[in-house]
C-alpha cells in the first residue's frame, strides 16, 4: 500500500468511528431524563438508572478509543515505519510537546485498557488529560474522545506527510 492509500485508508477509518462514537453516545438518555428517578425508556432500550446509561458511555469510550489505536497502528505498520521510530518522527514532523505528552498518556491509557482491562495500578503516573480518581478505571468521556480523536488524527497525518517526503 502506498502513502496516499494508507493515509486515505486511516482517515476514513478516523472519520467512520468519530462519527459511530457519537451517534452511539448520543442515543444515551440524558440525566435530565432520570429526574423521576424511575426507569427510562429511551431509542427502544430500557435504562434503570441514569448510572447504567454513564457506565455505558464509559464502555463506548473504551471501545471507540481502542477503534482509533488500532487504526493508527495500521497506518504506522502499512507505512513501515517501526514502533521505536514513532515518537521520534513525531517531534520532527511538528508534533509540539503537549502532543507528544497527550499522544504518550493515551498510549498508557491503550495499554491498560487493552492488557489490565482498565486496571489504575498499571499506570506509571496519573494522566494529565483524563481524570482518573484513585483505585478506579479511567472514564473516557466524550470531550476525551474528542481530543484523543484530534490528537490521533494529528499523528497520522504528520506521519503521512513525513513518510511521503522520505519516499
């Protein structure tokens, strides 16, 4: 695959699950909702309590997140550039340094999430990004996704064009 197919490839990846992610966590009662504190009936799925329908949206956080990672590896394996170099042509290609820190934080939150299924204790330090209250799983909300979603789309498309001027 060449560079202009892997990009193409990656961003219409990006774009199909930023844009599932937010249909999904749109169809999510909001609280106000919940303001008889019965169960709530809500796109043909029944909610008992405003609880179960955040648990939710964290769950589709984790998933849509771990979609983005994975697409962004593919990109990086489809332009053959190794896992140690990332970093590096990163910083090159104009990554700044609150990039790189973001990009590195959700590299640990993938690695949890995807190795501890969310276990805090993995982490090596508390994420700057995410909140992450002590002894729990980090919630991936929905402006979380949003900014790991800029951040990813930001390291593919760096890496894409520094590819192509090697090439």
């Amino acid at each position: 695959m060449d560079t202009l197919e892997a990009k193409d490839d990656f961003q219409r990846s990006m774009s199909n699950i930023i844009s599932s992610y937010r249909l999904f966590a749109r169809s999510l009662p909001p609280e106000t909702q919940f303001d008889n504190g019965h169960a709530v009936t809500f796109n043909g799925h029944e909610f008992e309590s405003y609880e179960q329908s955040q648990a939710m949206l964290v769950e589709l956080g984790w998933a849509f997140f771990c979609r983005m990672d994975a697409a962004l590896e593919a990109l990086i394996g489809n332009l053959g550039i190794p896992g140690k170099d990332v970093l590096t042509r990163l910083s090159r290609c104009g990554f700044s340094s609150e990039d790189l820190e973001r990009y590195g934080e959700a590299r640990e939150l993938r690695h949890i999430i995807h190795h501890g299924d969310g276990d805090p204790a993995l982490l090596r330090s508390a994420p700057a990004h995410v909140h992450v209250a002590p002894g729990k799983q980090p919630h991936l909300y929905p402006q979380h996704i949003e900014r790991l979603y800029e951040v990813y789309l930001k390291a593919g498309n760096c890496l894409s064009r520094a590819h192509a001027r090697i090439m």
